[in-house]
C-alpha cells in the first residue's frame, strides 16, 4: 500500500493536480508515513534527482497554527528543488505554492552546522486547498518543492533573536524573528539529527519558516531579509 500512495503523490506533483488527504484516510500513522515519503523521494532518485539535505517544517508557533498541525516535522531535499539566488521559480508546474523565509545551516558530516544563509523555501501542498493532517504532510515531504539560498557566512554567536523580513514586491509581508523557529534555529540543526538518524558532510538544513507563508503568485519578486546574515531573493515566473 505505501508505494501506491508514494506514486499517488509523485503523479500529483509531476501532473500538478491536488488529490484527496490519503495518508490520514488510510490511517498511517507517523512512522509509515515517513517510509512513504522516502518512497516517494526514492522516486526523484529513481530519475535522476539528488539528495542535498533535509528540511524541517512546523518549527514555529505561526507556521503550525497556518496548517493546523502542531508537530515538528522533517522532510528531504534534491538537487532538483535548488533556485539559485535571483533566479526564476516555475510556478505553473506547482499546484497552490507559498512562500516563507527561513534559515538555512550547511552541515558538516557530523551533522554540526559549519555556515548559515538566509533562505526562501517555496511549498505545496499536493492536498486540495492546502488540507492535510500529520500523516499527510509526511508522505507529502513535509510539502518540499523548491529552496533557494543567500550567501554563507560562519555561524555567529547570536542567531537566535535576529529579525525577518518576508517582501514581496519591495513590500514588506510578514515580519518574524528567528526566536520564533524552536526559540533558536540552532536547535532545528540537532533536532533534524535526531530525526533524519543521518546527515552528509555539505547537506544543507532549512530550519522552518519563521512567519507564516504567503501566497506565491506569478511574477512576484519575493526577497527574506534576516538581520545580520543578509538577503535571499526569487521571481516567480
Ligand atoms: C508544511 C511544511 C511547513 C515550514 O517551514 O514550517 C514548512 C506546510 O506548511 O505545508 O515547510
């Protein structure tokens, strides 16, 4: 039954359709979920696809309380959900995407956090109207679909009260701290340790979003700003 729903959410990406809330319907609990979702990633390995990291996901109060979902969650990154800074996010082969700014950490084999960036992550759903409970979103890897990363810099002594700015258009949209991902982003380093049992030297670590996400719409320019560590900036095509 999981690698039926892992190739009922590849088709839902790759076709850009939403489908019915699957996972919670048939009763997945959260460690079947997560083997799903490595089912369904195993797939974009499957065509070519690279594994650069993980993402956390509901890290802060806002982001939980946007879904209804009151749980630390975690998914996995490819080389093929990578933007460069600046550069375009194909929104018509994504269903309902979102934006958020988050914090990224380069890891280093360990799983010790060796730089820092400010980050976009833009998510969707594959669920009708952006509904799903727990399981769902697991076997939705955590909604993953693409990422793009500022500069890195050393990780300095105090990350854990610098300000967030979410822009779209030059306009500021949502205003947050990085207190706000776990009460410092840092504890999402550890936590995605502990959750994913394995990191690579060079992976990258999204932390969360600190605010709530918006909407992406297309040809919106949206830039994060977080205080100290710079800009991060994509257009929407
Ligand atoms: C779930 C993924 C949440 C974050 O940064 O909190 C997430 C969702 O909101 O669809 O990526």
């Amino acid at each position: 039954m999981t690698a039926e729903l892992a190739e009922r959410l590849d088709t839902a990406a790759l076709t850009a359709t939403p489908i019915p809330q699957i996972a919670s319907r048939a009763g997945l609990d959260a460690a079947a979920a997560y083997t799903v979702q490595e089912q369904l990633v195993a797939r974009r390995l499957a065509r070519g696809e690279r594994l650069v990291g993980i993402k956390l996901g509901l890290t802060s109060r806002a982001k939980m309380a946007q879904v209804g979902v009151d749980e630390v969650i975690w998914g996995r990154l490819t080389d093929g959900m990578t933007v460069a800074d600046g550069s375009t996010v194909d929104t018509s082969r994504l269903i309902h995407p979102r934006i958020e700014p988050e914090v990224a950490f380069l890891l280093d084999a360990a799983g010790n956090a060796t730089a820092v960036a400010p980050a976009l992550e833009v998510i969707d759903s594959r669920y009708a109207d952006f509904r799903f409970a727990l399981a769902d979103v697991i076997v939705d890897n955590s909604s993953a679909a693409a990422y793009a990363i500022g500069s890195w810099r050393p990780v300095p002594d105090g990350v854990d009260n610098l300000g967030v700015l979410l822009e779209v258009d030059g306009r500021v949209v949502q205003i947050g701290s990085t207190a706000a991902i776990l009460g410092d982003p840092r504890r999402a380093v550890s936590q995605g340790l502990r959750l994913a049992g394995r990191v690579e030297a060079g992976w990258v670590l999204l932390a969360g979003a600190a605010t709530a996400a918006v909407p992406l719409a297309k040809g919106a320019y949206v830039r994060a700003v977080v205080e100290g560590l710079g800009a991060v900036g994509v257009r929407a095509s």
